[in-house]
C-alpha cells in the first residue's frame, strides 16, 4: 500500500487507489444525504412541536436530531473529500455524542411517569433519575473525548494510538453499563406498580403507545451501544469499523428510530395531567376502578392541555 502524503489529508483530494481512508472505506454520499434529511425532518418536527406545545423540556430530542445532522452532514463531506482529516473528526465526534440527548429524553419521560405513578413506585426520586444518567452520560462523554483526543494525537504523530482506543472503549463501556442501570431502575417501577396492582390502570389509553415509543427508543440506542463498544474494541482497523454497512444499519438507522418515533408519539399530546391522572394508594378492586381512574383522561385527549 502507497504510504500517503500528509498533505492528502488537507483539503479536498479524490479517493487514491491504494491509499486507505481514515473509514476504510468512501462513506456513501448517498447514505450521507439521506440521514441528513431524516435527522433534518425529525428535527423540524420537533422544534415545532416543542413551539406548539410549549414543551422546551423535551427540546433534547430536537437537540440530538442537529448533533446527529451534523455528524452525517461530516460524512457526506467524506463521501466528497474522503481524506479530509477535519470532516472525518466532525462526523467521529458529534455521533458518538448524539445519542446522549435521545437518552435525557427518555430519563425526562421516566421522571414525568413516576409523578403521575406515585412516588412509592420508584426507588428513586423523578429528579435523581434526570441527575444521576445523564451526569453518568456526561462522565462517559469525558472520557470518550478524552481518549479520542489521545488517539488522534497519536495519529497524527504517527504513534501508539492503543492508549487512547483503549479509553474511548472504556467510556462508551460506562455509558453503556449507565444505560443498563437505568433499564433496571424503569423495570423496577413497573415491577412496583404491578405489585400494587395497578399495572393495567397505568398502562392504558394514551400512555400505552407512549410508553411503547420509549421502550422501543431504549432497545434502539442500547443496541446501538454494544455496537459501538464492540466497533471500538477491535480497533480502528476492525472489522465492524471498515463495513460501513454495520455502520448504517447499527447506528444510523437504529438512531432514526429512537428519536422519530416520539415525533409520532409524542410526550405532550400523551402524557395526562397529573390532576387528571391519579392512580389509588391501595389496590383497587375492580369495581371501583372506573370511580379512582378519570377514564376521560384515560381513554382520549381530552384535559391533557395543563401538563407543562
């Protein structure tokens, strides 16, 4: 193989036969164009949604929709420049951080659910969960950055770039054990709630899509995850990390999923008050469900505009 120029990495130079690109391969431009408008519609509807609504809270989904724009916004410019050093830092960077906002997301939605629950369904308080994942996502973000600067450094003076890998695996290891412990914590209320018997109450009308949406967002982005771990711990000279396919279908397409479905099942058109949702303290008997429960509430739109 042609040992390159470091100027190739410089500007826009054309894919060199023989000479391997950072990816190890050319990043599709087709690919890059299409996530750009998934990532890009997912974000306009999200802005106009938390507008409409007023719902500045879930923002983060809006929010990890551009992170995610721009990190195929970098690859598409791969696609043109595959050498360019800066685009392939861009895409490298911003994609491994994005998910992070979908997972707040979801931390946020858990919190909203235990209020209407009640508290004795969690061991953990509403905003414990927000405080303690995503500083845990944020300690993971530190490290990746950390070991990814390492690496590139290495890199670029043409050293051991193991050290730095080898962090970059260890924080997306912890984010991925974070994740892990938040899907306990969410198993362990609905466990809470299904001991005081109020499972199917808490699991009816509206909230039953929305709370598919999140159990379908987490699965996407704790895949994405063992991905991502794996992908790192081979190398940059992996296997999983030189087929785009893998790629696009583990992380690009998985990502779509986490975060349009809650533009379909969105929080604030299926979250109910919690004055108009109130679950009993006791276990209900079944002829006096319809008298605790609001089934107006339970069973359409209506009274949902209070929930801030």
């Amino acid at each position: 193989m042609t040992t390159p120029d470091e100027s190739l990495y410089i500007g826009c130079k054309a894919h060199v036969d023989g000479i391997q690109t950072s990816y190890g391969y050319v990043p599709s431009k087709a690919a890059g164009i299409a996530f750009c408008m998934l990532f890009g519609l997912s974000m306009i509807a999200h802005i106009a949604q938390l507008c409409w609504k007023r719902t500045w809270v879930y923002s983060v989904f809006a929010i990890g929709c551009l992170v995610e724009l721009i990190g195929w916004a970098g690859r598409t410019w791969s696609a043109e420049c595959p050498y360019n050093s800066t685009a392939f830092l861009i895409q490298i960077s911003t994609l491994i951080i994005a998910p992070t906002f979908f997972t707040a997301g979801i931390y946020v939605l858990l919190g909203r659910l235990i209020r209407l629950y009640g508290r004795e369904c969690s061991i953990l308080s509403p905003k414990l969960y927000l405080w303690i994942f995503c500083t845990c996502d944020v300690v993971s973000l530190v490290i990746q950055a950390a070991g990814g600067g390492m690496a590139s450094s290495e890199s670029n003076n043409k050293g051991d770039t193991a050290p730095g890998t080898n962090t970059m695996v260890a924080g997306i290891a912890f984010q991925l054990f974070s994740i892990t412990a938040f899907v306990v914590c969410a198993i362990d209320v609905f466990r809470r709630v299904k001991r005081l018997g109020m499972l199917s109450m808490a699991t009816k009308g509206p909230l039953r899509p929305l709370l598919a949406a999140m159990v379908l967002s987490v699965i996407c982005i704790y895949i994405r995850s063992i991905y991502r771990t794996i992908e790192l711990a081979q190398g940059w000279h992996g296997y999983l990390i030189t087929h785009q396919s893998y790629f696009i279908g583990l992380d690009g397409v998985l990502m779509v999923i986490a975060v349009g479905v809650f533009n379909i099942c969105h929080p604030r058109w299926l979250l109910p008050s919690e004055v108009d949702f109130t679950l009993p303290k006791h276990r209900p008997s079944e002829s006096s469900q319809s008298e605790t429960l609001n089934l107006n509430t339970m069973t359409g739109f209506k009274g949902y505009g209070n929930n801030k």
